[in-house]
C-alpha cells in the first residue's frame, strides 16, 4: 500500500492534454449554444488551455487540430504557448472535412486523393517539427455504406501504405497514434474499427506506430480497461482520448457517468507500472481529453475533466497490489473484487487538496476560476462570438 508522501509523489507525474477545439464554440450538429467568453481564435484558446494548468497543475499541453488551428507560423504559436506556461500536444489532422474526403482520405480508391491525404499529413508533420509536437494523432472517416461499394482488402493495403509512409517521415522520437472508432461516419464498414485493426497496422509498420484508445469509440458494455491492459501488455499503448459515452461518440465530460470505468482504466495502468514486464511500455502514453462543451462552460468543463482523471489516478495509485496478487492467486473471487472496490471508494478529494495546497495551486480550483480575474476577463473582452454552424468550425 502507498503512503501518503509516495502517493503525493506520484501524483506529480500525472500530465493531461487539453484540445484546443473544446475551448471554442463547438456544439452538436443540431445546435451550437455561443457562450459569452469563448475563445474565438487558436491564441485565445491556448489562453484558455493555460488557465486550465494553472487551476489544475497538471494540464501542461494543448493539442491542435488542423485545419481548424489556423497556424500559419507553427514556432510562433509554440513561443506563445511556452510564455504561458504550456506546450503544444498532439497534432490532429483533419482528414475528414473536404468535399474530395466522400469515399475516404488514405483508403481511397483514387490515389490522387490519397496523396492529397498524405500531403496534408506531411503539413501536420512539419508543425510537430516546428513545435516539438511528439504525437500525431491519427482519426480517419474511411469506411463505406453499402456492401460491394469498395474491396475491404484492398482498401487496407491502401490505409496500410499511406500509415508507413506517414510514420517514415515522421521527426526523430515522434510517432503515430492509430485511433479507432466502431462506426460513424460511415455505417456498414469503417477502416479502423476496432483495437485489432489499429494494431495490426501498428505492429506491422514498427516502433513509430500506437494504437490511441477513445474512450467514447467502443460498443456498449466493451470492457475498455482489458482492451488497455491488452495493448500494454503488447507494447502498443500510444495514448488516450477520454471522454464519456452513453449512446454514440458523445464527447461529454470524462468520469462523468463513467467513473468506474475511469478508475478501472488507470487501475490496469498502475498495474502494469508495478509489474515488471510491462513497467517500460506504460512510459510512452499520451493522456488527452476529446471532448466538446455545449451546454455547460468551457473552461469549468475542462477542469472538472482534469479533476476527474486526477481522481481516478489517486483511486488506483491506493490499490494494494500484493494483497490482490494473494487473493487472486487463492480464487478469492469477493475478496479480490473487495481489495479494488476498497480503492475505489476511498475519498481522496482531502489528499488532492493538500497536493495542491502544497503546490501552490488553488485547493478548490473549479471555484478559484469561477471567482478568478480570469474569466471576467475573457467574458468582458471577448464578448459572445456567433456560434459555428457545427462540430469543429
Ligand atoms: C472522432 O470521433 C474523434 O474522436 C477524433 O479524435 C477526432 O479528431 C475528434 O473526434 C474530433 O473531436
Ligand atoms: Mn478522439
Ligand atoms: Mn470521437
């Protein structure tokens, strides 16, 4: 069992990527509700990224997503960053959103639209070159609708070309995160469905390639913590988007109705850190939220994300892992159930606010934003910019 220094310790250690597209005016595609205070440009929102470490502590990175950041000089947004006290995360291409994108991006069957795809991912790699950006995080909308539309096992060879030669040009010690998604936008068959494909693709093309797990992207009732335990034990565990789902990619806050799941997922990472085998692959991950705030405030949104997480890490970080090992080995089905619900429910909130007591942060730091100049600021200067058309604009 950890005490209460060494749990303080490793608290210190926890990092979270904030996305630059929570912090604007992005809604669903029924409706985007514009709030007083958004962030209306790539700069604003890395202001708002940087309000949110400095509540938190613990969310030094934004991630981009390009073309919806408009970077035109990648150093001078990474300057920018830096004299905020930030950096700059993952890129995320936007290979999904351009009228050529109908039949996919890298799996398309005409190749001068594939190599359009690539050009476009060659741009990202130059802004992970020009920021220090270690991870590209790779989505793709290919799939198909209608059975016979497109050959499956040609469309993966494709999809598997454009990921090497993406990865072969990637910076010294950068790699690739394959995410996944089970469905949506295209609704019979989609490229990268699932964890199998992500790391087939990923094992094939080398150390450059991870699998990224999105929290929101799974069949109901998936067993996400094994799929993370699965891939560790693999090697293959690039990083992270949380999120909670209910229905669909629903995009809202992260251990919001899914704090077991939350809990269960760092359990599996804390595991893997204490067993020795799979010490050196939890190294490498990428921890990012993906989410969008409509209805409730942005920055208040990110922060209880972050919280949340913090949370979920101090829970798993109590587990006692040698009893469990005992119980497990003994077929104590309850009692090892019983050692991980301990854990569970243990309340850690005055153990994270003496963390940040010491750290000098706020102790409660949704209510220090709520009360800050920060957010008076923003919501007087910036005013209510009209709210996009939809998800991303
Ligand atoms: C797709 O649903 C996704 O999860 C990908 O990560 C995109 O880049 C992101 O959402 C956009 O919010
Ligand atoms: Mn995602
Ligand atoms: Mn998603």
């Amino acid at each position: 069992m950890m005490d209460d220094a060494a749990l303080m310790e490793r608290l210190d250690v926890q990092a979270i990527e904030t996305p630059s597209w929570a912090f604007g005016n992005t809604g669903t595609r029924f409706k985007t509700f514009a709030q007083p205070g958004a962030a209306r440009t790539i700069w604003e929102k890395i202001e708002d990224a940087a309000e949110v470490h400095r509540m938190t502590g613990i969310a030094p990175r934004i991630a981009l997503h390009i073309p919806w950041d408009r970077v035109d000089d990648p150093g001078e947004l990474a300057r920018f960053a830096q004299a905020r006290g930030i950096g700059i995360g993952a890129i995320n291409p936007n290979l999904f959103q351009d009228d050529d994108y109908r039949l996919g991006s890298l799996a398309h069957p005409d190749a001068r639209i594939r190599e359009k795809a690539s050009a476009h991912l060659e741009d990202c790699i130059a802004i992970m070159a020009a920021t220090g950006a270690r991870d590209l995080s790779l989505w793709f909308a290919d799939g198909t609708n209608y059975p016979g539309q497109d050959d499956f096992r040609a469309r993966r060879r494709r999809m598997r070309e454009g990921l090497s030669g993406c990865a072969a040009r990637l910076p010294a010690d950068a790699r690739i995160l394959i995410e996944y998604k089970f469905f949506e936008p295209a609704f019979y068959y989609t490229d990268l469905a699932d964890w199998g494909a992500a790391l087939a693709h990923a094992r094939a093309i080398g150390p450059k390639a991870q699998v990224l797990v999105d929290l929101g992207h799974h069949a109901q009732g998936a067993n996400i913590e094994s799929i993370v335990a699965m891939l560790l034990d693999e090697g293959k565990l690039g990083g992270f988007h949380f999120n909670a789902r209910r229905y669909a990619d629903d995009d809202l806050i992260v251990g919001s109705t899914n704090p077991l799941e939350l809990f269960l997922i760092y359990a599996e990472l804390v595991a893997a850190e204490v067993d020795p085998q799979t010490r050196t692959c939890t190294r490498g991950v990428s921890y990012m939220i993906d989410q969008s705030f409509n209805i409730e405030a942005k920055i208040e949104g990110m922060i209880t994300s972050i919280l949340n997480c913090q949370e979920a890490f101090a829970k798993a970080l109590l587990i006692d892992h040698a009893a469990l090992a005992a119980a497990q080995a003994d077929g104590d089905v309850l009692g090892a159930n019983r050692i991980v619900m301990d854990a569970f429910r243990t309340d850690v909130r005055p153990i994270l606010a003496a963390w940040r007591r010491q750290r000098n942060l706020p102790e409660d730091p949704l209510d220090a934003h709520r009360g800050g100049d920060y957010l008076r600021a923003i919501r007087r200067d910036r005013g209510t910019a009209s709210a996009a058309s939809g998800y991303g604009d």
